[in-house]
C-alpha cells in the first residue's frame, strides 16, 4: 500500500489536469443532483406543510361574487365549525424597487389567526397588511414599510412567520382596507370562503352542499389537497431523479470514458510496474488512488458547495429570492450522490481490477511495440 | 559447491506456442551462477519470449523453468511478482523506463516495492546512479535523457535490489558503438560482481563478452 501511495503522489503531481478535470466532473455531477434534490425536497416540504394547513379547511372560489347575506347559510351546514368570507385578487404589487405580481386575500384578521394555529403558530398580527413569509422576501418587505398593490396601498403591519405552507405566498389584508376602499361594508361582496370543518369526516357532505348552492370555480378541501400534493410530490421527484440519473449517467459515462483512456494510455507503465515485481493490488491500487482522490474531494468539494451555495441560493435561480433551507435536503442529497458516487467506483474498481489482471505485459515491453 | 547447486536457472523442454507457431520448441539449458549467458539469434527468433518465461512474466505451453531450484509454475502471481523485485532485474532494449518519474524516482521503485523506506532507497538509488555515471541526471524525467543515458539509469534500475539475475533483452541495440560498449562493460562488471547475466541478441560481436553462448534458431537453442 506504502509503495502504491508513493507511486500516485508521483503520478498526480505530475498529471494535475487529469486529476483536476475528474474533480470537476464529480462537483458538476454533485451540485447537480443536489441542486434536483433541493427543488424536491423544498416542494414536498411545502406539500407537507399545506396538508397540514388543509386537515380540517375547506377552501371555496366562486364564480362570481356573493354578497355576505347570501353565505350566513353556509354556517348552518352539518360539520362546519365557523367560515370566513375573503376577497381573493391577484395583483401587481411594488416596493422600493421590488414588484411583482402577488395572491392578495381580503378578510377577517381572525382568519389569519386561525390559519396559523392550524400549523401550530400563535401569533396575533399588528396592523392591515399581513405579507406571507415569501411574499416578504419577495419584495424585500419589512414590517412598517409601505407596500403599495393595485389600486390600495399601506402599512406591512407585519411579515407572517414562515410555515412551509401555500400559506407563505400570500399577502393578508384586513377586510377594513377594501370596506374603506369600496364606500360602505353593503357595498362589499366576495368571492371565496374559508371554512372550518369540526372534523375531516364533514368534508364531503360540505363540499357536495357547496356546490349545491353557489356557483363554485373551484374548491380545496383536505381530500383533495392531499390527493394534488401526492401526485405534485410524485411529478416533482420523477422529474428530480430523471435529471439527476441523467447527469449522474453523463458523468459516469465521461469518467469511465476517461479512465478507459487512461489505462489504454498506461498499459506499458503498467507493464513496466509488473516486471518489476510490483503485485497486482499494487498496480491496481496505484492506477485507483489518484481517482479515489479525484472523487472524494469532488464529493467533499460538491457537498460543501451544496451547503454553502446550491441549498440557501437555488431559490435566487428558481423563484428568484434568497432562502436558506434546511439540513434535510443537505443530508439527502450528500447520501444519494455519495451511495451513488461509491458505487460508481466500486463498479470501476471490479472492471480496472479486471483489465490489470488480464494485461500481457511482454506484450508492451517488447522493443517491437 | 556442486555443479547443480551452481544452477541458477534450469530450463526443462520448454515450449511456447503462439498460434500455430513454436516461438520456442523444447527448450532446455542451465545457467550458473557468476555466469555472462549471450543468446543470440536473428529478430523474431523467439529470445524476448525466453526472457519472459524466465522472469515469469509469460507462461511456457510445456516444460518447466526452476529458479534456485524452485519451480517458478509453482508460484502464484504475488510469489511471482516478488521473485521478479527481489531476484530478477530485467534491462530491455527500449529502456521502458516510467515517463513520470525522475531518473532517480525510477530508479528507487523497485525498492520502493520491496518496501525500502524512501530515504534509504534514495540515497542507494543515487549511489547507483553515480555509479553509473548519470549522477547529475538524477532529477531528469526520461524525454530529458540520450538513449546512453536512459540505459544506464535502466541498468541501474535493474540493479536495485541486489537481483542475483539479470534479464537483458537486446540492451544496446538502439544505442550507438560507444554506448554500447559502455552498457557491455557494466553488465561485464556486473557479472565480475558475481551477479548472473543473461543477455539476448542479434549482435553477434557481443559474444565476445560472454562466457558461455547459445544461438536460437527456429525455436531451438543450440550451444556455441
């Protein structure tokens, strides 16, 4: 092993743009599939955390606005607990410099109370406007700040804590803005519901009854949440392993291409070793170490750009803010590219092995070659 | 000492077969200890294949080969490999020196393999090769050397582990008259040393240098 390790210190000092360029290929194919791995792992978090968020909520969008008179009978539906009237909008919101277009929902500051408790947060918001932890970083909102979208604007009264939920991408604003907005409270009319089941078992007696008596556009209830989060979660990690088995494969491929000319290249070096009297695990062994190096570091190097870059910046990439998120994806995607990366070697090991140990070595010393 | 003990090498009807061709047919010799053994015959005649079968590097098809009265076709392949490091150093016509190591480094690797600690093999790889007279090139890489100068550090080489045998496959044959000379009067002194010498070629002027000649023809080798 002793005189294996000389020989490769020997050979890497001397080859450092091969060495190098195996490095690069393995932090490439690392920071890939971390990078697929992330994007996986923020989305079924989120997927988590929203089902979470549905356990007992029914969320209702309407066709066409209702007046509140018209919804006091969803209250008196089997299995509801209490319902929120909201104003659901989208609009293109500005601060500062940042803009962009945001989910706004106009309601009861109560809702957003309630909200938070389904995901075990006990926070009593200040102020009107309530902005969903990624709509803050969004739009680099704090709170006190004044955020300006479509024809309202106002004080942040405060930034929600983040949830992991759908919670996150949308701005709360109190029902008191738009009433302001529009005159009168009889002038106020909605087109969305939020309700509160006593149990999950209500869900479908109370979904049929809603479509029953409204004209519904669409409706989010615990059922259906779980069964959209299931296949998001499915889509998301089919497409993440399709990309990373891609680019593992790639960089598998050029690697074996690399060292299958490598030792096509060394065949008479390797010659000369065995006429020396070098054993077999020997040559073996000092045709492995520099590719061992070449892969360890590159997967050191990978994790730790991973850690430092891939994990807290892929959103700057993705949705185009920055959010540092979370150990679980580090620790998932360090595994699945290291398993993957031993087992790549171990491949190129039993095959390297096999070739030295098939290799004639009067056929490469011979002066005729 | 006995004249059997004397042997170092005893080649019984060796036979190697390539194809349908007998590169060596039946071979048999001794050769003894302190011995200058020159082998020669013209390109193709099969004595790069002998010197391989000797130093185990090939397998003969029949007959066996002892060393030190070992059968070598007894060895397994780690036995094999330490056979060559500790008593074989082979010297080969186109030097097959490591293009990545120094003069000096190429010159320490069979030590290195013995398990010579790399400053003890350093300073005898540089003792040889002063000996040798390429000193001062000990920390060129191969491409930097003349051809005379890359066959002395391979004969240093071969010499690292004090080898009671040394396997010389055409030495001189890229080299010119003057080098030449100065690679058969080390192998010369080598043998004085009381080291083994078996040297394969087409020069027949070589054989001056020998103490005992075999010619290969056709496969068969015939005492001179």
């Amino acid at each position: 092993m002793r005189s294996s390790w000389w020989y490769a210190r020997r050979y890497i000092s001397r080859r450092r743009r091969l060495v190098v360029a195996f490095l690069f290929i393995v932090v490439a194919v690392s920071v890939f599939v971390a990078f697929n791995f992330a994007f996986y792992y923020e989305v079924s978090y989120r997927n988590a955390r929203t089902r979470e968020l549905y356990s007992r909520l029914v969320k209702v969008f309407f066709e066409e606005y209702v007046e509140e008179s018209n919804l006091t009978a969803v209250g008196e539906l089997d299995g509801v607990e209490k319902y929120y009237p909201m104003i659901a909008n989208t609009y293109m919101a500005h601060h500062g410099d940042k803009s962009g277009y945001v989910p706004v929902e106009f309601c009861d500051r109560e809702l957003v109370v309630e909200l938070l408790k389904q995901l075990d947060f006990s926070l009593n918001p200040e102020g009107f406007i309530y902005a969903g932890y990624l709509v803050a970083l969004k739009l680099d909102l704090r709170e006190g700040e004044k955020l300006s979208f479509g024809p309202f604007s106002g004080v942040v009264g405060c930034v929600l804590p983040y949830t992991g939920s759908l919670l996150d991408t949308v701005l709360f604003v109190d029902l008191s803005v738009y009433i302001d907005y529009a005159g009168s409270e009889a002038n106020v009319s909605y087109n969305g519901l939020y309700i509160f089941l006593i149990s999950r078992d209500y869900e479908d007696s109370v979904v049929n009854a809603l479509y029953e008596r409204y004209r519904v556009r669409y409706i989010s209830s615990p059922s259906r949440v779980a069964e959209w989060v299931e296949k998001s979660n499915r889509l998301q990690l089919l497409s993440s392993m399709f990309f990373s088995s891609l680019a593992l494969l790639m960089g598998l491929g050029i690697i074996i291409l690399m060292i299958y000319r490598e030792y096509e290249g060394r065949k008479r070096e390797l010659s000369i070793l065995f006429a020396l009297g070098t054993k077999t695990n020997t040559v073996v062994s000092a045709l492995l170490i520099p590719l061992y190096i070449a892969l360890f570091s590159g997967l050191l190097v990978g994790s730790i750009l991973t850690f430092f870059f891939v994990i807290p910046y892929y959103h700057l990439f993705v949705y185009g803010y920055y959010r540092l998120f979370g150990i679980n994806t580090y620790v998932a995607t360090f595994f699945s590219v290291g398993l993957t990366l031993l087992v790549m070697l171990l491949a190129i090991v039993l095959v390297i092995n096999r070739k030295v140990k098939g290799l004639r070595p009067m056929e490469f010393l011979r002066a005729e070659l | 000492m006995s004249a059997i003990n004397d042997n170092l090498v005893r080649l019984n009807n060796v036979t190697k077969i390539y194809g349908f061709r007998r590169v060596l047919d039946s071979i048999s010799m001794n050769v003894h200890r302190g011995e200058f053994l020159i082998v020669v015959g013209p390109s193709g005649s099969g004595k790069t294949t002998l010197l391989g079968i000797i130093a185990g590097l090939e397998t003969p098809d029949e007959g066996e080969i002892y060393f030190e009265g070992r059968r070598v076709s007894d060895m397994n392949v780690d036995e094999l490999a330490e056979y060559r490091n500790k008593h074989i150093g082979l010297i080969f016509q186109n030097y097959n020196l490591i293009p990545h190591l120094t003069a000096l480094e190429n010159v320490m690797l069979p030590m290195i393999i013995a398990g010579l600690r790399e400053s003890k093999a350093k300073r005898k790889a540089l003792m040889l090769l002063k000996q040798f007279g390429v000193g001062d090139k000990a920390m060129s890489y191969p491409n930097e050397l003349s051809g005379g100068e890359q066959q002395r550090v391979a004969v240093a080489r071969a010499l690292a582990n004090d080898p009671s045998l040394i396997l010389a496959d055409e030495p001189t044959a890229n080299l010119d008259r003057e080098n030449e000379e100065v690679i058969m009067e080390f192998l010369s002194r080598i043998v004085s040393e009381g080291r083994t010498v078996i040297l394969v070629t087409h020069k027949e002027y070589l054989c001056d240098y020998a103490s005992r000649v075999y010619r290969l023809v056709d496969g068969r080798l015939v005492e001179v």
